[in-house]
C-alpha cells in the first residue's frame, strides 16, 4: 500500500465509524437532541471553522456528515490526502461532540477532553511572549516509558505546551511524572479522536485571536501554518487513522514526527519526517517548525522553565515556607549609585534552608540592587512584577504575591536536588540583567533570612518605598503625561490589533501598564511598545487625538482608522482576545454588564463570556463592546464618555470582590456614593436583565437615572 492507500484507508475507518455512531445517536435520542462542546461560543470549532456553520443538534450533524463527505476525494494527490486528513479530524470531532451529550463530563483525570475558550484566550499572552515557543502534540506510547517520560520533560524544561494522546498518558502515570494544565503538560484522552482537542485549540485561536471567519478555511490553514507553532510526535506504529489523523495535522502546517520506518518513501521534508532514534524528537520537531527557544543559563541544581509557573506545592510535599501573611516577608527592587553595587554579588543574611525544620514556615526578605546610567526608579516596580514569574519557573518552587505580602513554598524534591536560598539570588540575578540588560549595567541580590532583620527592614525599607510608589502611582493620570504607548506584543496573533496604554487604562490582558510600556521602550526602543504623542486633541469627551489615530494606522498597517480611549459606543479600542475581562451594554438597565475571564455562567446580556468574547476579539472595532483589564474597571477614565463607572450594573461575583475596594474608592470620590458594589448585581442576584432591573430599581442604582446609552 502506498502512503496515499493508507490514509484514505484511515479516512473511511473514521468515516464509518462516526456515521455509525450518529445514526445511533439520533435512533437513542432523536434528531432534535441538542449538541455541543461546552465552554465555547463555536459549538464544534473545527467545523464551524472550515465551513462557517454551527451545529446544533443530531439531526444538522448528520447533514455535516454529507458535508464531510465531499471532503473525501481519491486521486492519488497531496492535496486530496490532505482533505482527507481535514474530513478525518472533523469525523473525530463529530465522534468526540457525541460523548457530551446531555452535559456529560467523559473525561476523568488525568484526562482533560475539551478545553474551554477560557483556557486558549489564558494562552493567548505566553504564546505572544514567547513563554510558550511552541505546542507539542505526542500520539501513542514510546518505545519505552522512561523514553516517553524523558521527551516529555525535554520539552517542558524548554517551556513547551504539552498535550498527550493515548499511551503516552499511560506511561506517564507509569513513573509518576505530574501532568496537568498548571504544568503546561496535559493528557487530552486515550482515544486517537481525542488529539481533535488540540486541534480546536489551534483552529480557535484562528477565530478569536486572528478575525478569520468561520467557513474561511483557506485563510484558517494559513493562520495555523504561520502563527499557530505547533508539531506533531507520533510513535510507532502508525495505523491507518493516525496517518490520516497525521495529513490532517499536516495540512493544518503542523510537522508530523515519528519513529514509524516501515512504510515506504514516507518522509515528506519539513511535513511528514522519519526521525528512528526517539531521543532526537525533540531537535527535529523544533528544527521542522522553526521553533528558537532562548536559553538563560542559570546556576540552579533544578530545572527553569515557564511550563512550571502554575505547579502547585501542597503542604505534604514541602520543605519549607515563607509567608508574608504570618511573618514579615518582601520582595524589593532598589535604585543604586554604580559604586554601591558589586555585580553578581549574593548575600544570605541569616540561616539557609537546609537548617530550618521540614515543613516550618519563616520570614524571608530578597533586596534586588540595581545600577546602571539609564536606570529609573519607576522601572523598580515593573522589575518586581517579573519576581513572580521568574520565581514560579523554578522547578518545585511556587511564589505568590507582590510587596510584603508574598509566600514562597520549595518542594522537597527541589531541597534534595540541592535548592538553597542563594539560588533564589541566582534566578533573579540571572534574569533582571538578560530581561533588563538595557538599563541594568550591575545587580547584586540580598536575601534575609534573619527574622529580626526582616521586620526591621520591611518597616524601615520596604514598606516607606511601597508608600512613596503609590503616592507616585496616584499622581499619574492622563492628562498629567506627555505621551502615551501603543502595545502590539498581540500582533503575533492577532495581525490588526493595536493597545494604546494609558496612566489610567492598561493593556487588556491587564499585563502592560503605562510604567510598563515605558520600560519595554526604554528597554527595546525599536520593539512593541512605542511613543505616542497626545498633542492634537479631535474630542475630549471620547479621548480622541489626531496623533493616537495616525499611530493606530501605522501600527495596525491600514486596518484600524481611528479609537476612542474613553468610549464603548464610540470608536472603541480593538481587542486582540486575550482580554482579562469584556464589558456590553444591557439596555433596559441602561448600564453595561462585565464578565472576566473566569466566570462560566450567563450574564443578563444574554450571553456566556466566550460569547461574548466571539464579537470582540480578532482586532475588530465592536460599538458597544469592549475587552478591558481588570484594574481599568476602577479607572476614573471607564467608559467616561458614557458617564464612567456608575454605568457597571453587573458583574460576576468573585470579580466584583476583587475590584471592590478600588472601585468603591473611585464611586464615592467620583459621585459620592458610599459602598457602590452593593448596588451592582452579580450571579447570586440575577441572569436575566428584568430581574436585574428590579434589583437595581430596589437599589437606586445611578445607571437608571443617567441619559439613555443607546
């Protein structure tokens, strides 16, 4: 058989099969019975994707199936195994939409299935920075565990997502290697079908972050080929399906790499490559899709790497801990003349943690000096933001918290590699001067351990800079600035999409403050972030400037004219899809509802966030939509051409604890009243906008009194 023989073959089983199991389906439950993949505003995203059509029942999911069908052409072709290969990925999205019917949840741990919209717009900043370089798909089980394992980890180290299909997952649990989404490795299921999860991911970044339209399928292999940079690993042997499976991947512009030799002239350069020793997999997948991973070499005895920035340390498995909340504990950047710093020096001002009790909880203080000619002291706090990352990279080490309110966990795996305080030196040395290179001429680390010393310094040192920062912090306003900064880090994936950050408005993802902006430029000043004058205002009232709009075009090549910065209904400002949260209007309370990243429910707009997250992202101007991040729902400048924050009449519940304090501020400095958030409705007061309305009614909430939005 040839390669052609075989994947046509693999074609047909699927085919088959998902007709067999739709005709089922619809004899068991009828053809009206209601399907879809949950936590998605695509219903089937792969489907929806290549033809622009949303499934919503048994009965239009056989009409696809005839739709599949015409997919499946047999010359003997590139082209028509390719289709084949697209027809046999939706066939297993059509297999694995049937097992979560009626709500059902089909996979247990370690298993994940289908990943909500929530999780991919999540990815959506560390794969634009780089903190995620790629997406490593391993199908089947090794030559071996130990084998399989070792893959693994090489390219977790390097930062790489991981997503397992089949006996990978199996021989992972073999040898207790920790999987799951806070790991960046994630079992998707056993079944061949369910590597159809992955394939959803790449296909969704298309529609939410690249505004390719669903039905666009020309224009969704294009955008997968050049910015989705994922790789397939298949391990012998390969069956028919997964070699279709395979010219799916591939037509998608995912590289196939396996130890599979016994089919004949299979190699296909950069696309289909036989790479016999296992251990090499991971040069060759990265070398097939032009993956660069940057090495920082940092004199730690663990590993570093992004993909451990979520991992979790539970109390059972922890050597030590350090907890700003029971002790004096913090973290401080600090300004200081070249003379003051000795490069690379790193003190430990008190015992080291091999002399502390297993599982005993300390007070810890780490004092960052930094020197250089181009050096700021508003670059200080943007540095300290970094220590969270920077920490939680280290393999075992889990960091938490900013200031004097910071708690670190170092597992006892990580001690028994030889882990000791200095190393907490070494990874912020090793990395404030490789990130801040261009300000940073000399960084040297202090770190106290010394209880005594770390109470006096934090009320001494620390908490008088925290105090003169905010201060500082507080005086920046709008007007207040010379310039602005655009930010287009998203452009990576979402080509039209242009920032314009603000004292008062940070970037969407809620990760680019106007301190932040500045630094980056300081830092890169041909790189993302770049001056913006504000000298010629058009209206005040909205926040819209001739130079904004002229930068807006330049950045956007074209595609964006003009933006508002302080209007909803107005030219409002793109959004890339990686948006922390999205504000809409809701007409009959005359106010907007807000709903972040993380709330699963309804809002009283009608609509789930990954709905409304469906009509705002892809660089799109949306009236009457907005993404946002979560600081600016506190902002003075909030939708003021609207009338500012009295607008908010709902939004989820744990996001209204999280901005009530700052919120409440601006609300009573702004209008005078007291304790605001309780007039705001959330999920525990109401879904739908009428009963919403009698609640705000009840309250007297403003937004009801104010000029009609619409």
């Amino acid at each position: 058989m040839t390669l052609f023989d075989i994947a046509f073959s693999g074609n047909d089983t699927v085919y088959g099969l998902t007709e067999g199991a739709i005709d089922a389906a619809i004899a068991q439950y009828g053809a009206d019975k209601a399907i879809a993949f949950p936590d998605t505003a695509y219903s089937l995203p792969c489907y929806y994707g290549v033809t622009g059509t949303k499934v919503g029942n048994l009965g239009e999911l056989k009409e696809a199936l005839g739709v599949v069908k015409t997919l499946m052409t047999r010359e003997k072709r590139l082209n028509d195994v390719f289709m084949s290969g697209v027809a046999t990925a939706l066939c297993a999205e059509f297999l694995e939409v049937l097992k979560y019917i009626d709500g059902a949840t089909p996979y247990e741990a370690p298993c994940y299935g289908h990943l909500g919209d929530a999780t991919i717009r999540e990815l959506g900043v560390p794969l634009v920075t780089g903190d995620i370089p790629g997406v490593a798909v391993i199908l089947g089980a090794a030559p071996s565990a130990e084998e399989g394992v070792a893959l693994v980890k090489s390219y977790q180290a390097q930062g790489i997502l991981v997503t397992l299909v089949g006996g990978i997952i199996d021989q992972c649990e073999e040898l207790g290697y920790k999987t799951g989404a806070n790991v960046r490795v994630i079992p998707l299921g056993k079944d061949v079908t369910s590597v159809i999860h992955v394939v959803s991911v790449a296909v969704r970044a298309a529609l939410i972050f690249g505004n390719i339209k669903g039905g666009d399928a020309a224009g969704l292999m294009e955008y997968t080929f050049k910015r989705v940079p994922a790789f397939v690993n298949a391990f012998s042997p390969l069956d028919p399906v997964i070699v279709a499976c395979g010219a799916g991947a591939i037509a998608l512009g995912f590289p196939v790499i396996t130890n599979e030799t016994s089919f004949p002239n299979i190699s296909v350069p950069k696309s289909l490559i036989v790479q016999p020793d296992v251990s090499k997999f991971n040069a060759t997948s990265l070398e097939a899709r032009d993956i660069k991973i940057k090495i920082t070499n940092i004199d730690i005895p663990v590993a570093f790497a992004s993909a451990f920035e979520g991992e979790i340390i539970r109390r059972g498995d922890m050597q030590v801990e350090f907890d700003g909340s029971r002790v004096d504990c913090f973290e401080l950047v600090t300004t200081k003349d070249v003379t003051e710093v000795e490069d690379h020096k790193i003190e430990l001002i008190g015992p080291d943690i091999d002399e502390f009790e297993v599982g005993s909880k300390h007070s810890i203080a780490y004092v960052v000096e930094v020197a250089g000619k181009s050096m700021q002291s508003d670059f200080e706090p943007v540095f300290e933001r970094k220590f969270h990352s920077y920490l939680n990279c280290v393999e075992g080490m889990m960091h938490t918290g900013q200031r004097d309110m910071i708690r670190i966990r170092i597992s006892k795996d990580t001690f028994n590699a030889g882990f000791r305080a200095k190393h907490i030196g070494e990874v912020l040395y090793a990395k404030v001067k490789s990130e801040f290179a261009a300000v940073v001429d000399k960084c040297q680390v202090k770190i106290y351990t010394d209880a005594e010393q770390c109470t006096k310094l934090r009320h001494e040192l620390a908490i008088p800079s925290f105090d003169k920062r905010d201060e500082r912090l507080n005086t920046l306003t709008d007007e207040g600035v010379d310039v602005y900064y655009s930010c287009i880090m998203c452009q990576a994936f979402s080509p039209s999409h242009v920032c314009v950050v603000t004292p008062e408005r940070l970037g969407l993802c809620g990760a680019v403050s106007w301190l932040d902006a500045k630094a980056t430029n300081e830092l890169d000043p041909q790189g993302p972030c770049q001056v913006i004058t504000k000298e010629k205002v058009i209206d005040e009232r909205i926040g819209e400037y001739e130079d904004v709009n002229e930068a807006v075009r330049k950045f956007s090549q074209g595609a964006l004219e003009d933006v508002s910065l302080y209007s909803i209904i107005e030219k409002p400002m793109t959004s890339c899809g990686c948006f922390e949260c999205i504000c809409g209007i809701e007409p009959l309370s005359n106010g907007v509802c807000i709903a972040n990243r993380e709330y699963a429910g309804m809002t009283p707009i009608g609509m789930t966030f990954p709905e409304l997250a469906s009509m705002t992202g892809g660089g799109v101007q949306t009236p009457g939509f907005m993404g946002h991040g979560k600081h600016f729902i506190a902002s003075k400048k909030f939708m003021k051409a609207e009338g500012g924050v009295a607008r908010i009449v709902w939004m989820p519940k744990d996001l209204k604890e999280q901005v009530a304090e700052r919120l409440n501020a601006t609300a009573k400095e702004m209008y005078d009243i007291d304790n605001f958030t309780d007039m705001i409705g959330d999920e525990t007061v109401a879904e739908d906008p009428e009963t919403l309305l009698a609640f705000l009614e009840e309250k007297g909430h403003p937004a009801l009194s104010m000029e009609p939005m619409m």
